[in-house]
C-alpha cells in the first residue's frame, strides 16, 4: 500500500493464496442468476442427493421423502449462502466508514479484498479444526447416529462440519480486519456517529446469522440426537454469536469513550477557568458583566449535560434489540413448544 494508508493497515497485503470458499462465492457471483437462485437450487438438488443416498442404503422407504435428508445439505447451503451474503454487505459497511477512515479507491479495492478473500492457511486449520471436532461427537455418539444416518451420510456430516470451520475462520479474519480498520480511522466524531455505526451491521448479522443456521440445523433433526450431540456446539455458537457482535467493536467504543472523555475534560477546564477568576472578581469588590459570566456558565453547564448524553457505543440500540430478539425467541418459541407437547400428553 501507499505510505499515506494509516499506520495500522500499511502492512496489508491482498498477494495471497485464497480460500476455497471464497473461490466458490466467485463463481456464484459470475453466474448468469442471482446468488439465492443458486443457493436454493443447491438446497433442492442437495435435499434430493441424500434422500436417494438414504433410499440405496435402506434408512428410508424407496420413493418417500423426509426432514431426515435435510439437516447436513441445510446446514452446508445456508453457511455458503451466508458467506456470500456478509461479504457483499461488509463492503457496503467499508464504503460507510470510508466517511472517517479517508482511504483512496486504490485503497479501498484492496481492503475489499481483505475483508472478502481469506488466505488459504486460515482455512485448511478452520477445516481440520472442525473436522476433527464432528469425528469426535459422531464417534461418542456412534450408536444414536447410526440408528438415524447411514456411514456415507454420518462421512458427509463430517465434511459438511469441515465447511462449518471454512466459514468460521473467515468470520475471525474478517472481523479481527475490522477492528483493525477500526484503530486506522484517523478523525472520530461524536456528533457524527453515523459514519462508526457502520460495520455493527456486519457485526450484528453476522452473530445472528450463525446463530439461524444452528437454529435450522436443529429444527429438522431427531430429538434423541439433538440434545447428546448437536446442543453442545449450538451452546458453543450462541456465545459466539455474542463475541462476533462485540467483539471487534471494543476497540472502537474504548477510543469513543476517550474522546468524550477529552471534550468533558476541555468543559471542565474552561468551567472552572471562569469559576475561578469569577471569585477572584468577587473578592476583588469589581464583578465585570455578571451577566455575561452567568451566560457563559450556564452554556457551559448544557454543554457538560450535552456531552454526557453522547453514546460511546459504535452500534444503534435497535442493533442490539434485534440481536436480543434473534437470539433469545427461537428458544423461547421452543421452549412454548416443550411445555404444549407436555400438556397435551405427547
């Protein structure tokens, strides 16, 4: 990068090997149809690769078709799709903070390929990761998934989770980027916060994104299995889903509230720069316009109360009300569910 790009992003480099994954979100972007038009053929085409997979090894009735095929094709499309979905609005949420972050185009086309493009390094150790982590609940739960999935699918599973460690990795790389592009911004406002409110809709869509896809992955799957080997990472990503919103915003809010804490600093400077001479005035018998110092002690008094009511979080409260609202009602509505099944003696 040029050496007028700030300090904090000048080591950049877009020179890298990229992910498979987002290889395959290139792909989808040059094709003749919208991204969800592919995604939602590959959810059926998906859906009916398992159910003739089942169909040949015996776990369902030739020519039936069941929820019972959906949960890894559901789980592996929705992560693909969501993939391609934040990287197009995390280079809207760029275009945004561009507004303090003052990168030139040159500068702009790189960070898009950072925010979009993770180095193939991070994927292979995000897919082994999770890999790994799949073999080991299919194997402490062997018995209950053989019951339901045949070898072949519990194998594809495995894959599928594989995908799952492609996606996370990406989520840290870009996150941790935005953070970074964060710390560069040279000039923050306090009076402008709209231009720093932009990358907490990534942020909030991101959390709430993996936590929907968990939410998906769990409705169509037996509820024998559900509880012994799916909720413990379902539990894992919900305070996830929690670190992803926040996370990469802490930066921001820390430098907001030493901002503010200057302003009010500079406030108080002045209020007791004129509280000061006005009792050294007093106890001199002469008081030059009271009616000035009062006025200027009065505007300095709202100012103080101006500022302390000046946000030092980078997102809008409705962010946080819709992510509240994500996370938590699934659980309630399934929870409703529970104690109606139980009442009605199911």
């Amino acid at each position: 990068m040029t050496s007028s790009f700030p300090p904090a992003l000048a080591d950049l480099d877009s020179n890298y090997s990229p992910a498979i994954i987002d290889r395959f979100a290139r792909l989808v972007d040059r094709l003749p149809l919208p991204a969800w038009a592919f995604y939602l053929v590959l959810l059926i085409v998906g859906y009916l690769f398992f159910t003739v997979l089942r169909w040949l090894t015996g776990y369902q009735p030739m020519g039936t078709f069941s929820s019972m095929a959906a949960p890894a094709v559901m789980w592996d499309v929705s992560i693909l799709a969501l993939h391609q979905y934040l990287d197009r609005y995390a280079c809207r949420a760029l275009d945004g903070f561009n507004k303090v972050l003052g990168a030139s185009d040159t500068e702009l086309e790189q960070l898009y390929t950072r925010l979009t493009v993770l180095p193939a390094r991070w994927e292979a150790v995000g897919a082994i990761f999770w890999a790994v982590l799949a073999s080991f609940l299919a194997w402490m739960q062997i018995g209950g998934f053989r019951e339901y999935f045949s070898r072949w699918e519990i194998a594809l599973t495995v894959f599928g989770f594989a995908i799952g460690g492609l996606f996370l990795a990406h989520i840290v790389y870009q996150l941790r980027l935005v953070s970074r592009i964060h710390a560069s911004a040279a000039e923050i406002d306090l009076f402008d916060p709209e231009p720093l409110y932009s990358f907490s809709g990534l942020t909030v869509r991101t959390a709430i994104g993996i936590v929907l896809v968990q939410y998906l992955a769990l409705l169509v799957l037996p509820v024998e299995i559900r509880f012994s080997a799916i909720l413990i990472p379902a539990a894992s990503v919900f305070a996830l889903a929690i670190v992803v919103f926040a996370w990469p915003l802490w930066g921001m809010h820390r430098r907001l509230v030493e901002h503010k804490q200057r302003i009010e600093d500079d406030i108080n400077r002045l209020l007791k720069q004129s509280v000061s001479e006005l009792i050294r005035n007093a106890h001199s018998g002469v008081v030059e316009d009271p009616e000035q110092v009062g006025k200027t002690l009065s505007a300095l008094r709202a100012g103080q109360a101006a500022v302390a009511e000046l946000p030092t979080w980078p997102w809008q409260p409705r962010i946080v009300r819709g992510l509240a609202t994500a996370l938590l009602l699934p659980i309630f509505l399934w929870l409703l569910q529970e104690l109606l099944a139980r009442a009605a003696g199911f």
